[in-house]
C-alpha cells in the first residue's frame, strides 16, 4: 500500500482545483466498515485492518448479508460517507482529522484511510472496495490534501479554524435533523393514539369511536310511551302515582272520534245557567208527555 499524499511531482492531479474546492468528486463503493487501530498511520497498521474488515465481511456474506454501498463524496472539507439512494449521510471525516490514504496494490479493489474520531479521539481505520476506481479515489483525496495545504498556506492558518467552525456547525445541524426526525415520529403516534380511544371497537372489529351511551329512544328521538309510568314531564307528586281516570261503562257507544254522544238531559242542573236549564226542563216534559200518549 502507498500513501497518496506522497505522489510524485511529475505526475497531474485528476481534477481541475475548483471542483475540490468549490464542490465535490463522487465516487461509488461498498463499505467493508471501519475497526479501531492503535497507530494514525503506517502500513501494516491498514494491512491488519484489512484483514479482519475482510474476515467480518466474509463471515456476513455466509449468512446472506450482502456489503452495503455507499457513496463517497470527496472535497477540501473531507470524505463524507452517504447512503446512495436517501443521500443521508452516515459518516463525515473531515479532511484534517484524516492522518493516512492508501489503495492496496495486491488487491486493486481495496482502499483505506486513517481517520480520527471527533467525538472518541480514537482512531478508526475505513475500508472501501470498488472495483474500477480504488486508486482513482485514493488520488482524489491527495489532491484533496494538496489544495487545502495550499489554502492553509495563503490564509495563514485561519482556514483551518474556519472549516472547523464549519465542520462542527454541520455537525450540530446533522445531530438536529435526526433528532427533528425522532421528534416528528413520537408526534404522529401521540396522534395516531388520540384517534383511537381506547376500549371503544365498531361492528368490524376496528377500534373507532362509538356513540355515548343512552336511552332507547324512537325515530322522532322521543323516549318511547310505557303505560305502566307517568310521562316524564309530569312525575308524580310526592313520589305518588296520580289517581286513575275512572272507567265508563262498557256498553257505552261512541261516535266516530271515539268520544260519547251529547245528552243534554242527562247533565246535572249545576252545569248549566238557571235560564238555559229552565228550558231543558220544559223540553223534557214535553218530551215526557209526547211519548206516553204515542
């Protein structure tokens, strides 16, 4: 393995310098993963790395996982390690935490870099394999290198400062939309929870808010007539029942409307005023006298 910082000064870079400072170069590999080393360079330091990465990864292949792909982003600022298809980014190695690069020349597939964590200050060792582009890529991060020693160089040592604010800001904000993210997902099941109260189940089976429960009522939303209890706008007084209507006879015939013929005669004398009732008095005993000389 060689370092791709040394290269020799006859030999062009790749890119044009403004799209590694203004931009980024994409690459596309699988990510054997990262191991922990002892050592932020050297040879045999990767070689080991490799190694085990290898051994992990073939172990996995066994049991029908397959080595995920990742695109690899690569500028002045660093190496950022993304998921291909969501963009979302899984590992941000900032370029002057990355101590050694090197492409494997037994193995053409295989490149590694040295890579201090920011968080753990340990040192982590990535590996990558692509199949077309590993000396490609290890040559990209040079170049990379060597135009961010350059700016260090003219801005006399306050790029350095400055790309670490930036770094550490677009980590904060990194940290932030994972945690909007957390945050949005507790937010739809609190919802998804007050839409659904618990214990109340519709005729299919599903939990769906049913009616209150109340009285039996008709299609007129009126409480039904029971003979047997007083209306419930009249209660009974006292906690009484009201006494019965009395009951006419039987054999009493009614009109139409169900109500019982008008008899003058047979009213009492108090329901009517003395004038009128002198009158029904005088029909009645002609009335008496008609019928006893028929």
């Amino acid at each position: 393995m060689n370092r791709a910082f040394n290269r020799k000064k006859d030999k062009a870079w790749m890119h044009t310098p403004e799209a590694l400072s203004k931009h980024y170069i994409p690459y596309n590999a699988k990510f054997l993963g990262s191991t922990e080393v002892d050592q932020p360079k050297g040879t045999e330091v990767v070689k080991d790395a490799v190694r085990k990465l290898k051994f992990a990864r073939h172990i996995k292949k066994s049991e029908g996982q397959k080595t995920p792909k990742v695109e690899l982003q690569i500028s002045i600022y660093g190496v950022k390690i993304l998921e291909p298809k969501t963009k979302g980014i899984q590992h941000n190695c900032q370029l002057h935490r990355i101590s050694f690069c090197a492409d494997d020349k037994t193995d053409r597939r295989i490149f590694t870099f040295i890579c201090k964590d920011s968080e753990s200050n340990k040192h982590l060792c990535y590996v990558f394999d692509s199949e077309k582009c590993a000396e490609e890529i290890t040559l990209t991060i040079g170049q990379a290198f060597d135009l961010a020693y350059r700016k260090f160089l003219e801005s006399g040592g306050k790029d350095v400062e400055t790309r670490k604010q930036i770094a550490g800001l677009q980590k904060r904000i990194q940290d932030l939309e994972t945690e909007n993210v957390e945050l949005k997902n507790k937010v739809q099941h609190l919802e998804n929870q007050l839409r659904i109260p618990q214990g109340a189940t519709s005729p299919a089976g599903s939990t769906e808010p049913g009616p209150p429960p109340s009285m039996d009522t008709d299609v007129f939303d009126m409480v039904p007539f029971s003979p047997g209890s007083p209306p419930p706008s009249m209660p009974a007084h006292n906690g009484t029942r009201p006494p019965p209507v009395p009951s006419r006879p039987a054999d009493t015939k009614r009109d139409l409307f169900g109500a019982e013929p008008f008899d003058p005669f047979s009213c009492g004398s108090g329901d009517f005023p003395p004038d009128i009732q002198s009158k029904l008095d005088e029909m009645q005993r002609q009335r008496w006298r008609g019928s006893k000389w028929d």
